[in-house]
C-alpha cells in the first residue's frame, strides 16, 4: 500500500472500535481524540420492568447500560423479547447472555418504527423503549402510534470539555479527515477547533444534517450507519479520488 503520508484520518467516537482496523490494516494514519463519553445514570423506574415482555435497543450502550443496571439485574429477563437495531447492537446483547429475538435491518432508528409495523413484532406485546439522554421523541411517538410501548433512558451521553493539542496540531499540519459518529461528537469538535480547516466525515445522514445546519458541510456521508461502513466509505473515496494507490505487492 502506497500511502500519502501527510493523510490522517481522526477518529472522535468514545471507544476505538474494531470496525475501523481495515483503515489500520491497510497503512492509513490514523489517530484517536474521543470527543464523547457517555455514562450510566439513575433509572427513573415510574413503572416495573416486570410488566414489560419486550426490551427494545437502538444501541449498544443502551444495552449495556441497560443490563449491567442493579435494579434491572434484579428482574429476570431470560424470557424477554429483545428487539435490536442492527448486527452490532444484536452481538452486544449476545456478548451479555441474552438472544436478541428480532433485529432490524437498517441502522437508522427513523427506519425502524416502520420495519416493526410492517413485520407485526410488537402485536401484542408490552415494550420498553431503551435509549439515551440526547434521544428525541420522534421514535417512541411512532411506536406508540401502533403499539403499547414506554421509554426509558439508561444513559447519558457529554461532550469532553477539553481541547487537545496534539489534535490541533494535527489538523493545522495535515490534510486531515475527522471522522464525525453523532451530532454531539461535532458539537464537541466545534468548541475548540476550526471545522471549516478539515475535512468533514459523517456516519450517517442524521449526524450530517446537523453538521449542515450548522453552517458547516461534510466532504463524506457514510452509506452504512456503522464504523466498518465508514470505513468502507473512506477506503472508496481515496480510491475513486486517487489519494492513494494499492501496492503491487
């Protein structure tokens, strides 16, 4: 692999992620300033999970959250029925001993209300809606359209409210693509750093629209919701824009 070594590619989501090692594996520098944490917070538990026969995640903190919780631990959920959106919130689930009983095939949580109705999942079933503090209202108002479903947010998602200087250094002496895996990653960014001096990576069309309504434009929209589809993306634009070329060896 023939590289130009002045490309860095930077990664902002909380944890490094195995999805992003074909970057790695395939010789582009790659750098890692986690503009996110999220952490576990007190249940507002104004119901009892055991009246619940279904658990709903969007995501993979949301389960894990969710499930290392104390009081949830103390309800026996091995008879649930897990709803999960997407493989990596499904493998999550499984990683913690529970066997996800339908997964959506979109990652895009606007998608899934719809995919739930089509396919009747939630006929006749009493479902809880797992989600973060930064959620909206916009997919428990579309379940509850159609089925008998509450939320409850398990964790809560903060911006690291710290500059740092090897970043700036970074993205003052490299041509530089800053990967962006939320809206709350980009709003971290801005507060410290001149957007408008790199190039703009998004895992989705959510986390896009927000970097545009903020005046700002991404050069890169993943076309999975996924680390491994952005890589996937990336690995297709250099290609097709020639910013590197595959050794013959």
């Amino acid at each position: 692999m023939k590289l130009n070594s002045q490309i860095n590619i930077v990664l902002t989501n909380e944890k490094l992620d195995k999805g992003f090692e074909k970057l790695k594996n395939l010789g582009f520098k790659l750098s890692h300033f986690p503009l996110i944490k999220t952490l576990p917070i007190k249940l507002d538990l104004n119901f009892n999970i055991s009246d619940f026969n279904c658990i709903i995640f969007t995501s993979k903190n949301g389960v894990e959250y969710f499930l290392k919780n104390k009081l949830v631990q103390k309800t026996k959920l091995n008879e649930r029925y897990f709803v999960c959106i997407g493989e990596k919130t499904a493998q999550k689930l499984k990683e913690l001993g529970f066997k996800p009983g339908y997964i959506c095939k979109r990652n895009y949580s606007e998608f899934m209300s719809e995919e739930l109705k089509n396919k009747e999942v939630l006929n006749n079933k009493k479902s809880l809606l797992v989600q973060g503090s930064l959620s909206d209202n916009k997919l428990i108002e579309s379940l509850k359209s159609f089925s008998n479903t509450e939320k409850i947010i398990s964790y809560s998602t903060e911006l690291v409210n710290k500059k740092y200087s090897d970043l700036e250094k970074i993205t003052k002496k490299y041509k530089t693509y800053v990967v962006f895996t939320s809206p709350s990653s980009f709003d971290s960014f801005i507060k410290f750093y001149d957007a408008s001096k790199v190039n703009l990576v998004s895992i989705g069309n959510t986390t896009s629209s927000h970097i545009t309504n903020l005046g700002f434009q991404t050069i890169l929209t993943s076309k999975m919701q996924s680390y491994e589809g952005i890589s996937e993306s990336l690995i297709a634009f250099f290609n097709e824009n020639k910013q590197y070329e595959l050794s013959k060896n």
